[in-house]
C-alpha cells in the first residue's frame, strides 16, 4: 500500500471512529 493511501485510509478510519462516537454521545442525550 502506498504511504499516500495509508495516510488516507488512517483518516477515513478516524473520521468514522470520530462520527461513530459523536453519533453515540449525540443518541445519549435523546
């Protein structure tokens, strides 16, 4: 894999760690 997809596939990994974990705090407060 080369660095520049690590690199991309590390972000979208964190974004959707980062959108799962709004999401769940976000469904908490309803």
């Amino acid at each position: 894999m080369a660095l520049t997809e690590t690199s991309a596939w590390n972000e979208f990994l964190m974004v959707r760690y980062f959108n799962g974990a709004h999401s769940k705090s976000s469904s908490n407060h309803h």
